[in-house]
C-alpha cells in the first residue's frame, strides 16, 4: 500500500487520469496497481499495489506521472 501524504490541487478527476497512467505503465515493471482511494479533503491517495519490490512501484509512479508516494507500507491479504 502506498501513501501520498498531501497532494495540493488534486482532484478526483486528475487521480483517476494518474491511475490509468500506472495502469499503462505498470506491466514494463512487472507491478499490478489495483485499486486506489482519495480523500479530497486531505489530499490523501492510497494506492494497494502487488509488485515484486517497492522500487518497482515507485518506479512505475515516477514515469506515469511523477507523483511519487511518500511512505510505503508492505501488507498481505488476510483470509
């Protein structure tokens, strides 16, 4: 799971525009972003993420747009 602690501007719109950017981006990298929640209030994104390492994900955020995360939190799935 990755977290962009304060993105200033940003918007639903352009979120869902940087997402599809990942998803265009994500297989050279061999990483699957899968889903993502904003809060508009805070500028918060999350963003979960299956990739082999943390610098393949930051790596597919860098090229698609730039929007780099600011903490990343490896997690697994509960049953």
């Amino acid at each position: 799971m990755d977290i962009h602690a304060h993105v200033e501007g940003l918007t639903e719109e352009a979120v869902a525009h940087a997402h599809q950017a990942d998803l265009q981006t994500q297989e050279k990298y061999g990483v699957k972003y899968l889903r993502y929640w904003f809060d508009e209030g805070t500028g918060k994104v999350f963003c979960l993420v299956e990739a082999p390492s943390k610098e393949a994900a930051i790596a597919v955020h860098r090229e698609a747009h730039g929007l780099v995360a600011d903490e990343i939190i490896e997690v697994q799935e509960g049953s």
